[in-house]
C-alpha cells in the first residue's frame, strides 16, 4: 500500500471513530425563559425568538427548548443546560433567582435580551446588578426607532461576521448608570453610536456612552439589548450578531 493510500485510510478512520464528530462541533443544549403576560411589544419578540433560535438549532445541531413557565429555573432542570436564554423578562422568586446565581456561580451560559436586564429600585436584586457590571437601567428613546451600532471589539468571535457599523433594526434602546464600560471586568463589544443622537420623539437619548452588547468577563453571560418588537430580526448582520453569540456561549467558537 503506497504512503498516499495509507495516510487516506488513516484520516478517514479518524473522522469516523466514535466521538470524532461530536468533537468537531460538540452539541449544546439551550433553555430559553419567556413571559406571554408582559408588554406586547415583548411577547413579539419573545415569539420572533423562539421561532430563530428553533430553526437555528434544527440547522446547527444542537438542542433548543424553551417555557413560559419560570418555575423551570431551578437547580434540578438546570442541571444538564448549557445556555439559558432570557427573552423578554427575568426570575422574580427568591428560588428562581438563587437557582440562576448558583447556575452561573458553576459557569452556566446567560444571553439575556432587552427587558430581561431590566432593573431599578425595585427590583431588589443586588446580585443581578454586579452580574451585569453595576448596570442599572437609567432611560430609553421612545418610540423604537433604527440606530448605526458600533462594533467595539472586532476581535471577539461574538462580532467576527459584523462590519464596523451597522444600522440595527427599530428597537427601543436603553441606557445605564453607571456605564457597564466602567467595571473593569466587562467588556463591551457593541455600542450606540453618538450620531444617532439626539434619539427618540417622546423620550430622547440626547448623549452618553451607551453599550448596547457587552459580557461580564467573570461569568460565561452576554447582554443584548435589542428585543422591542417585531423588527429585531429583520437585519442579516444582527441575525448574525444572534448566532454567533449562542455558539460561543455554547462552547463552539
């Protein structure tokens, strides 16, 4: 047998051993969190949602569920996750959110869109504050209007299909205080560019530095601020923006 032939054979031994493909692209398991009785506006998007990530994960092999039930959150289910998603609220209970800090405290993965992160004097959850970076929700534009996003990382396998700038779908976009940029252990990899302001009719984003994506370095966790409505997955680089975001957080890039 000629060296050419034996070396074939070899690969090809090697691509069909058990656990070869599952060490190419390992699957992953995703529980994303939804409530049908919030803003309407919310629930589009939770449903827009649940439709994208189900395809995605049908095309891209890996396992998507999600519930409307937020009992699910607790250490029994969560105990063979890899991704929670949450889509439009966030755990209310003491059991549910003691749950979710104990999953993240393991290094469970967290993409949290828009109003998932929403959080004032009420919300009574101080962990919750330092798992963003000290964000606290400060003020919006109304109504939700298009915005160009600018990518501050270029580098991160988050943002690696994105251009420099893009224009994002409508959305209603929130700003912070302080500014998640201030901790030193995030790193933002989105931000609303300052010529889109002044923003807004009603409520107006007149200036500030406003990130819109960022990751807490010490937790395996991404927030997105788009999910207001029913354009958010109109746009091809955004799309983008969704999947790569879920790979990573699963562990493929």
């Amino acid at each position: 047998m000629s060296r050419q032939l034996l070396l074939v054979f070899t690969m090809l031994a090697l691509t069909t051993m058990p656990g070869a493909a599952s060490r190419k692209q390992a699957p992953f398991s995703v529980l994303a969190f939804y409530s049908a009785n919030v803003e309407h506006d919310h629930v589009e998007f939770a449903e827009q949602a649940v439709r994208f990530f189900s395809e995605m994960a049908s095309r891209d092999h890996f396992q998507f569920e999600s519930t409307a039930n937020w009992e699910d959150l607790n250490t029994k289910r969560l105990e063979h996750v890899d991704v929670v998603l949450w889509l439009n609220d966030s755990p209310h209970t003491n059991q549910e959110r003691t749950a979710f800090e104990q999953y993240e405290e393991r290094g469970g993965g967290w993409l949290g869109f828009h109003a998932s992160a929403y959080n004032d004097s009420d919300t009574h959850w101080p962990w919750f504050v330092q798992f963003l970076g000290g964000a606290v929700f400060y003020g919006n534009n109304w109504p939700p209007l298009p915005a160009t996003l600018r990518v501050d990382d270029k580098a991160s396998p988050v943002t690696r299909r994105l251009p420099p700038q893009f224009v994002a779908p409508a959305n209603e976009w929130y700003s912070w205080m302080p500014s998640p940029r201030a901790n030193k252990d995030v790193k933002v990899l989105l931000t609303l560019d300052t010529s889109n302001y002044p923003l807004g009719f009603k409520d107006t984003l007149t200036s500030g530095d406003i990130p819109v994506v960022w990751t807490n370095t010490k937790y395996r966790m991404l927030y997105m601020n788009m999910g207001h409505g029913d354009k958010i997955f109109t746009d091809a680089h955004q799309n983008d923006l969704f999947e790569d975001a879920l790979h990573w957080l699963g562990g493929r890039r």
